[in-house]
C-alpha cells in the first residue's frame, strides 16, 4: 500500500463479500424452491428470495467497486485521498441502508414496506432489481454523489492517467443512469424503455468501463507492461463497448411495445457486442506473453485472466446465443436467459471484483501477496467457482432448451403450459442445484483462503516499499 | 535470372511495408467498418424481402444533394491526405491546413444532410415510416455521427500538432496518420451507401 488512505477500500471489500456470500444463499433458497416449490414458504417465498439474491448482488459489485476505487485511484493519482473521512462515513450509511434494506424485504409484506417508506410520494418501487424503497433509493444517489466527489477531487489534485479517467467515466454514467430509476411512467411500455436505461447501460454500457479500467490497473501493476501500450487497449476496448452497448439496449427493446426498428437496432449492434469482451481476453493474454515481471500474487492474475474469459462466455457468447431478433422472438424470458445472466454476472463482475480484491487485500494488509498456500487455496476457489458456474450456465441453457421446445417452437395446439414444462425440466433443476451447492463450496474455499492467508503471513514477502 | 529491372550497384535498402498510423487505430477503423458491414448488410436483406417499398423510398430522396455530398467528401479526404504528405515533406503547417479544411468539408457535408433530412420530415418521411425509411434515416445519421467524430479527430490532433503537444516527430507523424486514415474512413462508407441508397434502382 502506497498512500494510508487506500485503507478506506478494507471495509468496503470486506462488506462486499459478506454480501456476496448472502446472495448465494438466497441462490440456493431459489434453486430448491424451482423444485420443492412452498420451500421455506410462507417465511420466504420466492419472489422475496428472488428480490434479494438479486439486490444483494447490485450492492455488493457496487460496494466491490467503490472498494476498488478507493483502492485505485490515489495510486494512479500519487496522491492520498481527498478526504479518507468522507469514504468511511459513505461506507456505514451505505451498509446501514443496506442492511435495512434487505430486512425490510425480509421482514415487512413487500406492499407495507411501500406504505411505510411513503413510496406514494414518490413511486418508484415493484420494479425489477429497481425494488428498493425510494429513500433508498435516495440514498444511494446521495452515497455514489459523495462518493464521485471524493474521487473527483483527488483525481484533480492528483496526476492524471487514462485508467483514472476511465474509471470516473464510468462512475459518472452509473451516477446518471441511476437517475432513470426515479422515473416511473404510468405506461408499461414506457417504463420498460426507461427501466432498461438504469439495466442494460449499467451493464452492458459504463459498468465495462469500471471493469476495464479495474482489469487495466491489475495488469499494469502485475505484468509491468508499459502505461502507453495498456491505455491503447482500454481506449479501443471501451469505444467498442460503447459503440455496440449504447444502440445493444435495442435488444431489449423487442416485442415491448417499441418500434418494430428496434428489432433491426438491437440485433444489429447487440451482434458486436461480443467484440469488446473478446478484446479483453485478447488484452488480458497479450499482456502477460509481453510481462516484464513475474508477479508474486499469482491468484490475482488468475482471476483477472479468468475474468476476461469468463466475461467473453458469459457476456458475449451467451448473450449472443439468444439477441438476434428472430432468435429471441422464440427464447424471450426463458431459461437462457438465466443461464446468460448467470455467467455474465459472474464473469464479467463477480470476478473483478474478486481479483482486485485479491490484488488489493494483501497489500492493504502489509504483504506484497498471499503465502503460496493461500494462493494455491484461492486459485483452486477460482477453479471451483468457474467451473461449477460454468454447469449451472450449460443446465439452465439445457432447461431454457427445453421451455423452447416444449412451449415456444410447437404451435399453439402442440405446445404445452408454463407449469407442465417446468415439471419436464424438474431433473436438470435438481443439476443445477447440485452445481449451486458446488458453487457456494468454492465460495467457502475463497473465504477460507483469506482464513489460510493470516494464519501464514509470515511466509508471504513484505511490502515493497519502494515505488 | 538477370532480370533488368534489378540492378545490382543498387545498394539502397529495401522499402519495408508499414501501416499509415497507429496499429490501434487500424483496429478501431476495423471494428467500425464491421459495424457498418452489418448494418449494410441487413439493408441489402431487407431490400431484397421488401423491393418495391425500396424502389418507392429511393424515389422520394435527393440523388443530387447525395452527390454533391459524395464530391464534398471526396475533396475533405483530398485535403487530409495533402497535409499528411506535405508535412511528412518538410512543411509542417501544411497538417493543420489541410484537416482544417477537411473538417470545413465534413460541415458542410453535414449542412446538406441536415437540409435533406429537413425536406423528408417535411413531407412526412421518419424512422417509423416504413423499413426502408429505418434504413435510409438510421443508417445516414450513424454515418453522419461518425463525420462529426472525424472533424473531432482531425481538428483536435491539427491543434496539438500546431501547439507543439507531441514529444516527438514520429509520434506528430503516427498522430496525423491515425486521423486521417480514420476520416478516409468515414469517406469511404459514404462511398458504399451512396450508390446504394441513392443511385441502384
């Protein structure tokens, strides 16, 4: 660690995780209620368990960035923080909103959760992963404002680098599109429009910013390959993103109640969308054949390399498999939906996160890396992780199969219900359970990685202390 | 195998090929260029299903202010190329000349679209009108997007290059390069979607 004040990334980092490891456990509620459907009914049911495993996921990639950033941008700006004070502050009313939150989701009947937030004054709530009540919803504007003022105001008194600038770009887009969330019109098609541009240009438009600028940061630091020749890639890697994400928000726009033009707009641009995230691996490899250092921690590269690959599968080949217009007229809210959503999530967001936490926990903590067995235990969590969401990907793409089989290709006289369908797919839900469970194991290794990493700190090499 | 053209006193070294500008530009244009193939295309498909609706469309649009727009394009990448080479030849305030009055030609270029546009909306043509005005309409405007990117490109780097923003000579020369590669760019999809817009039948 390079300036005191990076420690304000720790308690980011470390809510972010204990969020993470709240949301597969929702994850695992919902995949033994796809099977043994009043599970844990009426406590939890499962529009409830759905609502959580999803938010939990938004606000622990948002807590794993602003983490990240606080990490970051003083190094790249050789200079402390603005103001540490400010960061910790944000951190508990962030946390506490959180957390309230989620209670309120878990304890309170969602329709008197509105009531008692005054959701009428200004209704915003009953949306998909837009259900937090509008305080809340306040709130964050208010946290990720501060938040970017913070980081404004250091990158400005600091030096300037293109991962900075990135990286706030990106920030700023999040900050404005959140805006979207407080606008909610009476009519449905509407609000599908609109709802899309906090969705889809959160992740598929400024969260790759975030992420390119996290990966180029963990690849200077760990190849030691030239600033000029990394900044190339990024810029070319997000004009790509957005030049195909912007217009790719097309693609949700079919059979909406849009314009029918947008099933020309969404297939075309949603069809390179895949190019950035295939950039980033190309980044990512090329880098480490050019590294002129052997980086100790190599768990980080692990998951950064791992991230890009995981982030082509998921985001590009899997979101590719179903955006065509013609295609998706038959797969629109099935099971491969999921299963894109899954791996994308995973690989794109999950897993920087992930390496840049392990990139930045060691160092925050006075170690240049883990021990080699901390390292040898978290890189074998990668492998885990990856793999097993790798078969829950593959089974939901085998149930989505399925649905489009059974319900969506057949003409209305041979095609069958939601419900008998979703007794078909019953064997491939107990699979992707199992997967779930292997997940949530990987999940415990990484965890107790950090547990294998303090118990052996001493065989870890110190912090160079030397720029 | 003496053949005559090679001479054998001729010691000079060989010409080794390079690319104009920067490698990441190229792949940049790449990628633009593969934006604009799937957009062409899914024109050409959709003409193909929808032939007279195309025939009737094409009709209806202005082929002269397309061609005075497709020759003022034409000189705009004249003028980039020009303060490339004269600057690469020793006259360095040539660059800021040329892609200046490169940019003046993507303005005015987008002038004459403008007032294009202005004359279909005013008889009542828009994106929603039919397939082939989606096209007509989308496609030229992301063009034009990408002329307002180019006069962006040009101007910024004939600035830096006047200000004396670049370390070095090589990196001025790569800069001047890179953008002018881009704007021929630019020119050269225009040189696709005006045959194919305006002039097939």
């Amino acid at each position: 660690m390079k300036y005191a004040s990076q420690a304000v990334a720790k308690p980011y980092f470390a809510f972010a995780m204990l969020l993470f490891v709240g949301q597969i456990v929702f994850g695992l509620i919902l995949g033994t209620q796809y099977i043994i459907g009043d599970f844990l009914f009426p406590e939890i049911p499962f529009n409830v368990a759905r609502m959580v495993h999803t938010n939990l996921l938004i606000v622990w990639l948002l807590f794993a960035f602003m983490g990240a950033t606080y990490y970051l941008v003083p190094e790249e700006s050789q200079t402390e923080l603005w103001s540490p004070k400010l960061g910790y502050a944000l951190f508990w009313i962030f946390a506490v909103a959180g957390v309230l939150t989620i209670l309120g989701y878990l304890l309170v009947p969602y329709a008197r959760l509105a009531e008692l937030t005054g959701n009428d004054l200004l209704p915003t709530m009953g949306r998909e992963f837009l259900e937090q009540p509008t305080v809340t919803k306040i709130g964050i504007a208010l946290v990720v404002a501060g938040f970017i003022l913070n980081i404004l105001m250091t990158v400005l008194k600091g030096r300037k680098t293109v991962v900075n600038m990135v990286l706030v770009t990106g920030l700023i887009g999040l900050a404005v599109f959140w805006m979207f969330s407080f606008y909610n019109p009476k009519s449905l098609v509407l609000d599908k429009y609109f709802w899309w541009w906090v969705v889809h240009l959160w992740v598929e438009g400024v969260w790759e910013l975030i992420l390119g600028a996290i990966l180029a940061f963990i690849l200077i630091k760990t190849t030691g390959v030239d600033r000029e020749v990394v900044e190339k890639w990024l810029y070319l890697i997000i004009a790509m993103a957005l030049i195909s994400g912007i217009l790719g928000t097309g693609h949700h726009y079919f059979f909406i109640g849009a314009p029918s033009y947008w099933l020309w707009i969404g297939s075309i641009f949603s069809a390179i969308e895949p190019l950035p995230f295939f950039l980033m691996v190309l980044f990512a490899l090329s880098m480490l054949r050019q590294r002129r250092r052997e980086h100790p921690n190599k768990a980080a590269v692990t998951w950064a390399v791992g991230c890009t690959i995981m982030a082509f599968l998921g985001a590009g080949v899997w979101g590719f498999l179903h955006t065509l217009a013609p295609v998706n007229y038959y797969t629109h809210g099935t099971q491969l939906t999921a299963a894109h959503g899954h791996l994308a999530f995973f690989g794109a967001y999950a897993m920087i996160g992930m390496a840049i936490i392990s990139y930045a926990w060691p160092k925050l903590h006075g170690r240049e890396c883990n021990s080699p067995q901390a390292q040898r235990m978290e890189i074998w969590s990668c492998w885990v992780m990856s793999l097993s969401m790798l078969a829950i990907t593959l089974l939901l793409t085998w149930a989505g199969w399925i649905q489009i089989e059974l319900q969506r290709l057949p003409g209305d006289a041979g095609a069958i219900g939601y419900m008998q369908t979703q007794d078909a797919i019953m064997h491939v839900y107990w699979m992707r359970l199992a997967a779930g469970v292997a997940f949530a194991v990987g999940l415990g290794m990484y965890l107790y990685s950090f547990l294998v990493a303090r118990n052996t700190r001493e065989e870890a090499p110190a912090l160079m202390t030397a720029a | 195998m003496n053949s005559p053209e090679y001479s054998l006193t001729d010691l000079s070294p060989p010409q080794t090929a390079r690319i104009p500008g920067d490698l990441a530009m190229w792949c940049f244009i790449l990628a633009e260029l593969l934006a604009f193939l799937l957009l062409l295309g899914s024109m050409a498909f959709a003409r193909g299903h929808w032939e007279q609706m195309f025939s009737a469309g094409i009709a209806t649009l202005h082929p002269e202010a397309g061609l005075i727009n497709t020759l003022i394009l034409l000189s705009g990448s004249y003028f980039a190329a020009r303060g490339v080479r004269l600057s690469a030849q020793g006259q360095p305030r040539a660059l800021g000349r040329g892609f200046s009055l490169a940019a003046l030609c993507g303005l005015g270029y987008v002038a004459i679209k403008l007032s294009e546009y202005a004359l279909l909306f005013g008889a009542g043509y828009n994106l929603r009108t039919d397939t082939f005005y989606f096209f007509y309409f989308f496609t030229t405007f992301f063009h034009m997007a990408h002329v307002l990117i180019g006069m962006v490109i040009l101007l910024v780097v004939a600035r830096r290059y006047r200000t004396g923003q670049y370390p070095n000579a090589d990196k001025a020369r790569m800069a001047g390069e890179s953008a002018a590669s881009y704007w021929h760019m630019v020119d050269l999809v225009w040189l696709v979607l005006f045959p194919l817009l305006y002039v097939l039948p």
